[in-house]
C-alpha cells in the first residue's frame, strides 16, 4: 500500500472530494477511482477516516463532500494486483539483437506493454514470446527501458538482463542515451528551437500532459527539454527533427503543441479533426544512440521513415 498527504491548494477550494482527489493526486487518475477509495474507507481528512463536513460534522465520506483550502488529506492507495503479461506469437521487426539487449522497430498502432484496455497483443507480449527479459520492469513492463506512445512507430532498446536495464536507465537519467523523432507539424516553424518547459500532468484530465505554468491549478511537474531542427517547410506544414534530452511522457506532442506548432494528426493535443484522413500523430522514433552495457561499444541505429509517414508528405505536397 501507498500512503500520498495531499494538502488543497486555494485552487482547489470547493472542489468535491473526489474531483479534487482525481485532479491533484497522479495515483488516483479516475474520479471513479477516488470513489471507490472514499467508500473504502482509504481517504482520510484531518485524522477521521472518510471525510469532514464544512461545518465540521463527522459522517461517512460522501464523495459530494467539499475540500477546502489548507485541508490535509490521506490517501491509501492499495498496491495494484497485475496479471503477469504472457508470451504471444506477434511479429516483430528486430533491428538488432545480442545476449544482452533488442533493437526493435515499433510499428504505428501497437501498445509498448500490457494496461488497462490493452491486456494483450502488445509488443512486451510479442517480446516474450521471442526472448528472456529483464525483470526490473515488473511483470507488465519486463526489459522496458523507455516507451513509445502507441501511434508513435520506430526505435527502441529494450533490455535482455537485469544488469543492462539498470545500465541503460543509467544513461537515459544521465541524458546521454540518443533519441531522435521525425515529425510533421502544423504550420511554419521558421528556425531550429530548444524548448525547455517542464511538463506535469493535466490537472482536470488525466490522459493529457500540459507545460507547467500554462494552467493554474496546482501540478507535478518535470524539466523537459526538447531540441528541434526544421528539415523542410511543406507548404502550410514544417517536417522537423526533434532530439530529445529528456523523456517525459507525450513530450514532444506537448511542446510543439504549446508553442503553436502541433504534430500533425495528434487529436489530443491539436485540432479534433485533421487534414488527410490521418489515423494518428505523425511521429516517427528515426534515430536511437547508446553505449552497449557490456562492451561498451557505442551502437547507433536509423529507422527509414514508415509508409503512412511518407504517404502523409505526398498528400501534402499534392495538395
């Protein structure tokens, strides 16, 4: 069990009891999560389990219940009960392989592992069924350094032993770890850029990241650092390179995106309908670079751009 003291910010004054647990707590992402704990009996409010009334009556946690500020509150978080990911026969695309770590390049489409809504046909599945993994990541995450979102294709290094996920992660937190996107964004981006804005979780909707600072409500949040190159302008269109420092989850959606330049195809952070009948972001992993964990052998490696990546610039060309 995971035990979170929250304290409610003078935003979040007012707030029912389990909109302000869903906003402000990461480990809670549903309101429908936060109920279930109130009814448990997990969330308690100024030492009394469940939740006090503003007018400091003691009852029994209704969700409806309103915080205020200043408020101190605790949070049990029941460990999560995983079922073990299970080996299946997918295809997969290896760019590389030795004893100790996988090149593969992700198609467009497949989940990187097993979560709620996606319990199988993932590539950690398709993984398994091919090879030993490192344990580090758990059962759900076995040999994932780092993830790809799932309309994200192209490079990852995934690892075989437990000694080369920890070397590997060592080289990610050091930034030393090369990693390289194509991408198509909306609009003219007129020079190379460094963006470095930290990014949070969006407080009022839990699938979405945000760059700190843009939304008032109060919000964790990480440095991110991303460095953009412009290939080519097409038109009303920029093809870019994007080379990340840092690895936050949808970091370059976010970033371009915040500066007016979202990835072309991302619904979640751009336009609700996009141009050319698109399924999905235009984002492409293009270039991955690591020290090998063994030999220490620098090993680099490009993936060419994927057929719905170059389909997406002939259709704008031909516009």
């Amino acid at each position: 069990m995971k035990i979170i003291e929250l304290s409610v910010p003078p935003e979040a004054d007012g707030q029912r009891l389990d909109v302000f647990l869903s906003n402000f707590c990461e480990e809670i992402p549903s309101r429908a999560f936060a109920q279930k704990l109130i009814n448990d009996g997990q969330i308690t409010i100024m030492g009394v389990k469940g939740a006090m009334s503003p007018c400091g009556v003691r009852g029994n946690a209704p969700r409806s219940t309103r915080v205020h500020e200043n408020l101190s509150i605790r949070c049990e978080i029941p460990a999560p009960v995983p079922l073990a990911a299970t080996a299946e026969e997918i295809p997969l695309h290896i760019i590389h392989e030795d004893s100790d770590v996988l090149v593969v390049d992700k198609p467009r489409g497949l989940v990187v592992h097993p979560a709620a809504g996606h319990h199988s046909g993932t590539l950690v599945n398709a993984l398994l069924y091919h090879c030993e993994l490192s344990g580090i990541g758990g059962v759900l995450r076995p040999g994932i350094v780092h993830r790809l979102d799932k309309d994200t294709s192209g490079l990852m290094v995934v690892a075989k032993t437990d000694a080369a996920h920890i070397a590997l992660a060592a080289q990610l937190e050091r930034r030393t770890m090369g990693r390289t996107y194509n991408a198509i964004c909306i609009g003219i981006v007129k020079k190379n850029l460094r963006i470095d804005l930290p990014i949070g979780r969006h407080p009022r909707d839990r699938k979405r990241m945000a760059v700190a600072g843009v939304l008032r409500e109060k919000t964790r949040s990480r440095n991110a650092v991303t460095n953009i190159e412009v290939l080519e302008q097409l038109g009303r269109y920029t093809l870019i390179a994007a080379r990340l420092e840092t690895g936050r989850t949808h970091q370059i959606r976010v970033h371009m995106a915040h500066i007016g330049h979202p990835v072309l195809g991302d619904t979640t952070y751009g336009a609700a309908r996009q141009p050319f009948g698109l399924d999905g972001q235009i984002l492409h992993a293009v270039g991955l670079r690591f020290t090998h964990p063994t030999s220490g052998e620098e090993m680099e490696f490009e993936s060419p751009l994927p057929k719905y990546f170059t389909d997406a610039i002939q259709k704008i060309k031909g516009e």
